[in-house]
C-alpha cells in the first residue's frame, strides 16, 4: 500500500526557501508507530498526516510530528496543508483544521493564508536565569529569557544585536541541562530589527531539528512575550518576523496580536506556501 505525499515550502512564496513540509493525504489507517517512521523518513521538521475530520464542515483531522514525537500544534504545517488542501479540493472560506490542541481556522485570500492560534499565549511561571540562558547559546548575554506556551512551549531569548544572533548555537552540556530545568526542548532566539519586525532562530536539537527554517507556532507565542515586556498596545497590533536567514531558509510570517482590556485574547499568525514536489510512499511496517 502506499499513500500520497506533497511538500511545500512555508511561510514563503519562493520555492526552496522558506520551511519545507510534507502533508500526508489519506493517513486514516495509519498507526502511532507507522506515522513516526514517515516522518523520521522525511527528516523534516515536521509533517503532516490528512485524516478524516471529527466533524465533516471541517477540512480534516491532522496529526503534525517531529521525526522524534507528534506534537499538538505548530504553524507551518497548519498553513502548508491548508493551502494544499484549499488547491486540491478548491475550497472556499476558512479552512478547519482539527488538531490535538483544538480547532484552527484558516483563512485564504490572495495566497495569504492566517491562522488563528488555538490556545491563547501564555507565559509559564517557570525560572530561568538569562546567564543560562546565554551560556547554552555560546553567547556573553542575553536582554530577556522567559518561557512561554500556546500549546507547544518555548524558552523565548532576547538578543542584543544580529551579530549575537548569528554567532547563537546549542552548547554541550549547558543545553541539556537548561532544557530539562526548563521543562521545554527549543529556544526561540530573536532581535529586534525595527518597532514592529523580529529576526529570530530556533533551536531544538533535542526534538531532531537543529534549527528550524520557520516556526509558526513560536511566532503566534511572540505576542505572549511582547505583551509581557509592555509592547502591545489595545487593540490589534502586527509584526513581521524573518526567519531562516542564517541558515539559507529565508522565512517570513507576520504576527497579528489582539489585546483588550490589557490581556492578550487572540494570535494569529499569517503567511504564504508554495507546492515543490509530490509522490507516493509506501505504508512502513509497525515501529
């Protein structure tokens, strides 16, 4: 039996840069075992398996892993199989997506595609020490560590500049030791580069990707950070965040935050995909 398969490149409208995922269509039978070996097959950081929704008005059930472990939620699958499916089936309106986090909608226009987070951000009470922080990264310091969650959770870095940006990289033993006192596997790294743009970098090289070209998920948690440091202000506000540019994967996802009443209540986070390939792969045998 083999199943079909597409990739696209995320948060791009450039084929081969951006983040590169791949949506399995018609995973229904597929167990827990067999979709981690597709996944560790593909290598990338996270792909995507098409089932049969809960509800049908919604588009599917999807499952997102890591090669490592599934995940709840992230961001460039949600928009990658979003516009894969809105193309395939020619779909109109918000695109429902049913994920282990909860419901996301999708919403399509001129290529655009928005997602909204199904998990309103939040920071975490848990303690980190910037010094940390900044030595698990090779670095002299860092202007503010926190971690941060909407689903998945972050450890959220600060940068003073993009030389410290481009100079960042997990540090043995220093990373897994900060990584298991803060209870997450990924620091998301970023500068500001103006009063609404961010370059950032994510690591997680616990998770099986060392670096991630873009992170959807991460960038819907930002508005969490930014409120956290006083930069939101009432109402709605937008932020462009590069992304992959140290790496050779340039990225851009822009990051709407909704505030009312000094709370954050909603996320969204919006970018484009283009299709690069797609093929047949056979159902492997249990893990």
């Amino acid at each position: 039996m083999q199943l079909e398969y597409h990739i696209l490149d995320v948060f791009t409208d450039r084929a081969f840069s951006g983040n590169p995922l791949a949506v399995v269509l018609g995973a229904d039978g597929l167990s827990d075992g067999q979709m981690r070996r597709l996944a560790r097959e593909f290598n990338l950081s996270e792909t995507i398996f098409v089932q049969a929704p809960a509800d049908p008005a919604h588009a599917a059930q999807v499952r997102i892993w890591f090669p490592t472990a599934e995940i709840p939620f992230a961001g460039h699958p949600t928009i990658g199989c979003a516009v894969l499916l809105a193309e395939l089936r020619g779909l109109s309106g918000p695109v429902v997506l049913e994920e282990r986090a909860g419901l996301v909608p999708v919403t399509l226009r001129d290529g655009l595609a928005e997602l909204t987070a199904p998990v309103v951000p939040h920071a975490v009470d848990v303690p980190v020490a910037a010094e940390a922080v900044a030595a698990a990264l090779g670095l002299d310091r860092v202007t503010f560590a926190g971690v941060f969650g909407g689903g998945p959770q972050f450890l959220f870095a600060r940068l003073p500049d993009l030389a410290a940006l481009a100079a960042a990289s997990p540090r043995e033993p220093l990373w897994s030791g900060l990584m298991a006192a803060a209870g997450v596997d990924s620091i998301w790294a970023y500068v500001e580069t103006g009063p609404d743009r961010v370059r950032a970098r994510m690591f997680s090289p616990t998770a099986g990707i060392p670096e991630d070209p873009a992170t959807g998920s991460a960038t819907a948690i930002l508005a969490a950070v930014r409120l956290a440091l006083g930069q939101l202000p009432q109402g709605e506000s937008t932020v462009t965040v590069d992304q992959g540019v140290e790496m050779g994967r340039p990225s851009r996802l822009r990051l709407t935050a909704v505030v009312k009443d000094g709370g954050l209540v909603a996320a969204r986070v919006a970018g484009r995909a283009v299709r690069v390939a797609q093929g047949r792969i056979r159902v492997p045998e249990e893990d």
